[in-house]
C-alpha cells in the first residue's frame, strides 16, 4: 500500500505540519537566544518539509533533516564560529569603570536590589556577589558590568550580612 506525504504521519501530524512546527521552534529559539543555536534545524526542518510537499518517502524527509542539521552545525563550528571569535570588541563607557574604585552613595542590598555607587564622577545602580549588605561610605571596586548594573566588591572590610 502506498501512502503519500499528504497522508503520512509523524507523531500523529501529517508530514508538513510536523515539519512546519519543527522550522517555527527552531525559528523561536533562535530569536530568543540569539547565539546561533538552532539555525542549522530550521534550515534543515524546512529542507524536510519542502520534500514532504513533494511527497518524498518519511525516511528520506528524515534523513534530509538529519544530514543538514550535521552539515549546517559542521559549517558552523568550522566556517563560521572562527570569524566572530576575530571580531574586535570596542570598549564602551561602562569598560572604562572596570576595576575602578568608587563609593558607596546609596546602601547596596542584594535581597533588595538597590544600591548606588560614584565611580569617576559618575552614579551607578550596582549589586554585590551573593548575600549581604554594603554600607554607604564604602569604598568599593568594579569587578564587572551586567547589563547596566556594575557589579562592585568591597575594597577593604567584609560585606555585612543581611539581618
């Protein structure tokens, strides 16, 4: 008995549909996580589900995915992933208070989320590592940028702990 692509099955969804939901999540998380994770899958989804509209056999759509999903990650990791290792970073204002010093302005909280730190003249809504509080006056340095937080640790002294 000979079954069609229109008529076959995967997982109880005909062929195209599988395919098109496989291309939409590969499309999805790829816009969600923007690091070239899963473009090789859409790709390779819609390869499958181009076949199945022309009614190729579920082991070859299979196979099509399988082979292009391979090829599309060796591209990647051999092509690809070498030349935006060569991208050149330009720093930013935020690098340039990088392992600077500055003073506590407003008491940092890490359960609270608040604090505030003058760093070269300027304000910085800031966090420390794990629990604890850091008392106003503090002379504090910047140990790291997290979107536009700077992440400081205490220069001399221990953090308090929370009460």
């Amino acid at each position: 008995m000979y079954v069609t692509a229109m008529a076959a099955e995967i997982l109880g969804l005909s062929a195209i549909v599988f395919w098109v939901l496989i291309f939409a999540m590969a499309v999805i998380v790829e816009l969600v996580t923007y690091n070239l994770v899963s473009i090789w899958f859409a790709v390779a989804a819609l390869a499958a589900m181009i076949a199945s509209i022309f009614e190729a056999s579920l082991v070859l759509q299979f196979v099509l995915f399988g082979l292009l999903s391979i090829a599309g990650f060796l591209l990647f990791i051999m092509v690809i992933r070498p030349r935006l290792g060569q991208r050149v970073i330009t720093p930013t204002n935020a690098d340039r208070i990088l392992d600077k010093e500055g003073v506590v302005t407003e008491e940092i909280h890490s359960v609270l989320g608040t604090g505030l730190v003058k760093v070269e003249g300027q304000v910085w809504s800031a966090r420390i590592e794990g629990d604890g509080l850091v008392k106003v006056g503090t002379l504090v340095r910047v140990v790291a940028i997290r979107g536009v937080r700077a992440i400081v640790s205490p220069v001399e002294g221990a953090i308090s702990p929370l009460e």
